[in-house]
C-alpha cells in the first residue's frame, strides 16, 4: 500500500499515524508530527508516560496556535521557541513550522517486532526539506528519533520538546541530569499575574545544582523533585559540560519514578543539542486554553537555544552565547544536518530512588541510583556517530 494511502487514527482528537514493535505503540500527529500517547510494555506493566493536553478533545478559539490544538507527548521545533520577534524578514511560528504544519507520511512499516515511520514536511518560511524517522526495535522500550534538515541555510535554533505527566503525589518523579556547568532560571518573568499567569522561581537567577534555585519570594525551590510549586507555571535552562569540543558520549536526562517502578530517559547528542530546559508547568496559566488545567507536566526539552524566546534571540549575541554555549547551529544546504535524540523506559527495582550516573556499554545503559541498585537497559548507542 502506498504510504500516502495508509488510513490515519483519531487519536486524543487529533488524525494521527501508529507504529508499532512488540513493545512500544506510538502515534504521530499528522498535524505538527507530536508524538504521543506512547504505551511501553515494560516488566512492571505498561508505561504511558507522556502528557497530551487536556483540551485535546475539544473546539478551540479561532486564532489558537496549532502548536498547542496538538500539544502532546514530543514534538520537533525548528526553530525552537516563540518567535515573537522575526529574524531577517523571517517569521516563524511558535517552535517553527515542523511544530505545526502538516506532515507527509513516507513510509510505515513493521517487521520482526520492530517498526519504522518516516515523514517529510518542507516549510514554507525558510525553504528546504525535512524528515522524520522514528525507529522502534525488536524486544527493547525504546524510541530512536532522527531528524535530517536539507537545503536549509542560515542559523537556526532547535530543540526536542518532551513532555511527561506525573502522578498527583507531590515530589513523586526524581529528576538528574549529565553534568552541567551553567545553570539559570528565565532571565525575564516566565508568566504574568496582570496576564493571568504565575510564576514561582526568580527571574535570571543563577544556580548550580537543581536542589537549590532561588525563590522570587525569597528561599529555594528544590527542581529535582516534581511535582511541586501547584499552582505555578516556571522554566530554567542548564548546560552539560559536555556540550564543549571534544566530548562523543551521549548526554543524559532521566527522571524515576519509584513507586511506579521505572525511570524514564532521554539521550542525545550535546554538540548538537547543547542544553535543557525544564518547564514546570502546574497549572499557572488562567489564560485560554490553559485555564489552570494543565497541571503536574514537566517539559524536558534538548534543544540549541537562548531559553524559549526564537530564533531572533538565539540568534543574536546573548549571555549564555557569550559563555560559549552555543544558541543556534549554522545549516548549509550543502551539508544535511542530522539531530538524533533517544528515549526509553527502563523498569527498576525496589529501592532504586533515582539515577546518580549513567554507564555506557556496547548495547546497553547502566543505570546507577543513589541508593546503590543498578539496571542494566539494551540501547543501540551505534545510533550516536562520532562525529556531529
């Protein structure tokens, strides 16, 4: 059957494609390609960890971005963030038209327990091409992701735009991170009350561990903990050291669940994908189609960008360029550049409290707690070149 032809799922609300492993089903949005729900077949049961809006069903206000009519799950941004401000004549979406325009499926297919889709889009903004190629492998509750950008020129800012709910109970996920060495939290107020929006932590604050972040109201707020802060809406963004020269291995994102009995984890890149940013969002945005409801979602988001402000930001000189850590990539057209992104889930133990280091291993990730308990989890990190 040709790819074209191949029947769509309403799914949450939204014509979408499944692709399938004898472990994972995932659905891609044909509007804005996100990817979600995503169910994995772990040894503790099923794992459904990623958030889709709760107005995913519903009619939205004439004018609502499409980014957020889909919002669910991952989603690619070129470029990443609001792109209030145009750049060169440029006039991008919020997190570009790879967010929000309709994709073309390529191919879907399964075989020998794994599977794999592949979609294109060509935006209109900046003209070139992109694809999308989603990978899941026989006997493993992983997601491989890869995106390729042809004939593009120019700067570009990008990211992955993960997103996962979390149990009601508070500080229930555990959040760690690869090493970082910079640390700071939205340098203007993320929301405002005059707007109908609210936010906890203190604008530009600097910080150097996740367990210590400067309260606006004075005191800290522990990140590494979540859900937390109920009625906020905050974002902070952190660099790994190894996004500097010279460094191959994977950076890592992982959060744990305890009581549910898995962590969940994100690899990537960091020449490529340079920082993350962490959204906390938990119901402080009383604005439409928010209205206070989208609580307990934590935004884990791989991106090369000066915080969420666009391409005109990331772009221009700003202070975390001016630290070396890099805000945009150059494309050339004469060069694809391929973004390459992984994410699992990994059943744990009891008393496996949350992920102090990451082993890696031919074939397979250590993961190693706090408390001492260890998993080992098979990924194919070959996906990772050695080069970017």
């Amino acid at each position: 059957m040709n790819a074209a032809t191949l029947p769509l799922h309403t799914c949450q609300g939204q014509p979408s494609w499944r692709l399938k492993s004898d472990r994972v089903t995932a659905f891609l949005t044909r509007l804005g390609g996100h990817l979600g729900p995503v169910t994995f077949e772990t040894e503790v049961g099923r794992v459904q960890p990623y958030a889709v809006a709760p107005w995913s069903r519903e009619r939205l206000a004439a004018g609502t971005a499409p980014v957020l009519r889909v919002l669910r799950g991952d989603f690619f941004c070129a470029p990443f963030g609001g792109n209030d401000t145009a750049w060169r004549g440029e006039r991008h979406p919020a997190h570009g038209e790879t967010a929000c325009q309709e994709w073309a499926l390529r191919q879907l297919s399964t075989a020998g327990g794994g599977g794999e889709l592949v979609a294109e889009l060509r935006p209109r903004v900046r003209p070139g091409r992109v694809v999308k190629r989603l990978t899941l492998r026989p006997g493993e509750t992983n997601l491989y992701c890869q995106h390729e950008l042809h004939g593009f020129k120019g700067p570009m800012s990008l990211g992955h735009h993960a997103m996962l709910r979390f149990p009601a109970t508070e500080g229930a996920g555990r959040v760690t991170l690869s090493p970082w060495d910079h640390g700071r939290v939205c340098p203007l107020p993320f929301e405002r009350a005059a707007m109908g929006g609210y936010s906890a932590l203190r604008p530009g604050a600097r910080f150097r561990t996740l367990n210590r972040v400067p309260l606006a109201n004075g005191g800290y707020a522990n990140l590494s903990a979540y859900p937390a802060r109920e009625g906020f809406e905050d974002l902070v963004m952190v660099s790994a050291r190894s996004s500097r020269p010279g460094r191959s291995l994977p950076a890592w994102t992982t959060v744990t669940f305890p009581k549910q009995r898995y962590v969940w984890f994100a690899l990537k890149d960091p020449r490529i994908l340079a920082s993350t940013i962490l959204w906390h969002s938990n119901g402080g945005r009383h604005y439409p189609p928010w209205n206070g409801r989208h609580r307990r979602v934590l935004g884990l988001e791989e991106v090369t960008s000066y915080f969420h402000f666009g391409l005109a930001e990331s772009a221009a000189p700003n202070p975390l360029a001016r630290t070396g850590v890099p805000t945009v990539l150059t494309l050339r057209p004469d060069r694809p550049l391929s973004v390459r992104y992984v994410m699992g889930v990994a059943a744990i133990p009891s008393g496996f409290d949350a992920v102090r280091q990451v082993l890696f291993r031919p074939g397979r990730l250590v993961l190693c707690a706090r408390s001492g308990r260890r998993v080992e989890h098979p990924v194919d990190l070959t996906f990772f070149p050695t080069t970017p």
